[in-house]
C-alpha cells in the first residue's frame, strides 16, 4: 500500500504543524509548508470502539529543506521520492491520487507564470 503521510494532531498544534512533524516522522524528510492542498473527510468502522470514527485528513503542498528517506520511523516499511506521474500509478487511496493531482497543477501554474 503506497500512500501521503498523515497522522493526528497532536494537543497544541495546528493541522500544518502536524503536518510537518508527521512528513518528517514518517519519511524522514524536514519540509516546510508551501499550501494548503484540501482536506478528505471520511468515516469508517472501529471494531476497538465499536462505532463508527468520522476522519478529516488536512493535506499540504510542502518543500523538502532537509532531512533523508532512509531515516523514516518504523511506521512505514519504504519512503521514497518518485515523480508525480508515478506516485499516480502506485498509491492505493483515489483521494490522495486526487492531492498529489492537485500538488503538480500548482507545481505547473508556478512553473508556467
């Protein structure tokens, strides 16, 4: 399963902290925030608190400033850096599919103003 990093807000932050903290946890990578991307909300089934959970996921465009794949936690079995067209192809999740779509039409409104 191939998917963006995402985790709770921990008490204190903001959802672009959390952000932050969590891409570097879970890829290793130091990134500060460019944009907001959007938000995914969503509800599932929790057998632990047997009910239903409602999810709102925030999503940032980000660059990288520093920081190594290979330190990520032991969370995620492999982060990797691939190019937009083929994280299309890999990720599991058609709504983050619909984040990382959103990431390269700004990347492209940037790159052609």
């Amino acid at each position: 399963m191939w998917g963006l990093p995402k985790g709770g807000i921990e008490e204190g932050e903001t959802p672009a902290q959390a952000a932050v903290r969590e891409v570097a946890e879970e890829t290793g990578i130091t990134a500060i925030v460019s944009r907001q991307l959007g938000s995914i909300d969503y509800a599932f089934y929790s057998r632990e608190s047997g009910g239903r959970i409602h999810k709102t996921v925030h999503y940032f465009m980000m660059r990288a400033v520093g920081g190594d794949t290979s330190q990520h936690d032991d969370e995620v079995r492999e982060a990797r850096w691939v190019r937009h067209h083929d994280a299309l192809q890999m990720m599991t999740y058609p709504n983050e599919r619909e984040m990382v779509r959103r990431a390269a039409a700004a990347v492209d409104s940037v790159e052609d103003g």
